[in-house]
C-alpha cells in the first residue's frame, strides 16, 4: 500500500519481500567510491570501510554514511566528537584488506594521522573530511550517519578506488 502525503509517497513497512541476495546483484550494479571512516578513541584508530558516502548539503556542508546496525565499531564512533572520512585512491587497495580484519589490527599497516579534533585521516587519500556526527538516523539494518562538514582536502592528483559488481575498479584515464 503506498500513501501520499506532501507530495511523498510512503510504502507501507513489510509489504514487499525481496530476496536479499538478488537484491544484493542488484544494488552491485552501482558504481561507488570507498571511503574509511575514523576517529581515534582512547589513542587508538577506531573505524570501518563503507561504499555508501554521499554528499548531502553544500549549505550547511553535510555528507552522510550508512553503518549497519550490528557494527561492532559504530558504538566506539558514537562516543567521539569528531569523525575523519578518507575518500581511498586508486593505489589503496591494501587498505580494503587491512579493514576487512578484527577492528583492533586494521590500522596496524595502514599510514594515518589524526587531527586535533581526534578525527582520523588516511594519509594518501583523494580527499578527506573533519566532519561532527549531527544526527543518527535508523534505517532498517542501517543507520545513516548525518555529519557536518567541518574541514576537507582533496589530491588533485589522486584517482578514487572504486566498488563495482562487488570487485575494485580503477577509473580508465585517470590523471596521475
């Protein structure tokens, strides 16, 4: 059933049952960036990998991301000021390795530096974000994050890693 309200329309929840797996082929056929996020929690890097960063707002300047609800390393995150947003270039790919291990050792190969608000930058990255956690947003086994933009940098010269069909790309003709 789907209501109209405000010129939005609203699906009735559990009305439509996908398989999750075909859905998962599905949402592979969009390309994205892959970007860390970080911050550093009792002196140590805290953070996760995640393919869903999107730009939000020039005006008030905010970006969000979206962490699953069973994240073991949402609730350190929480706990911090300050969040740091690597956008990884195309000669990261380690790092997609280093973040797949236990969230205490993926940080052990991987170069970073953290910021004076705690927020935690890859060094090497296509661009970086100091952002401040404005709001969670609960979004069935997700939640998106909404974080204001406090600072960034971009490499000019560097190519963003990109997710596609559940592989690593790199952009052809990329500057370098």
């Amino acid at each position: 059933m789907t209501t109209t309200t405000d010129s939005v329309a609203h699906v009735a929840p559990d009305t439509v049952q996908l398989d999750r797996d075909v859905l998962r082929r599905a949402f592979a056929h969009v390309p994205t960036g892959l970007v860390t996020i970080a911050a550093l929690a009792d002196g140590a890097p805290v953070g996760l990998l995640s393919s869903t960063f999107t730009s939000v707002s020039l005006a008030p300047a905010l970006v969000s991301v979206n962490i699953g609800v069973e994240s073991t390393t949402l609730p350190a995150l929480r706990e911090q000021s300050h969040w740091g947003i690597s956008v990884l270039a195309d000669d990261q790919e380690p790092v997609t390795t280093s973040f797949r291990r236990h969230s205490a050792e993926r940080f052990d190969d991987v170069a970073w530096t953290a910021d004076p608000t705690g927020a935690v930058h890859l060094d090497g990255a296509a661009a970086t974000f100091t952002t401040a956690l404005r709001e969670l947003i609960p979004a069935g086994d997700h939640v998106i994050a909404l974080l204001e933009v406090h600072d960034h940098t971009t490499d000019p010269d560097a190519a963003p890693l990109v997710f596609h069909h559940s592989r690593l790309r790199f952009l052809e003709g990329a500057v370098r």
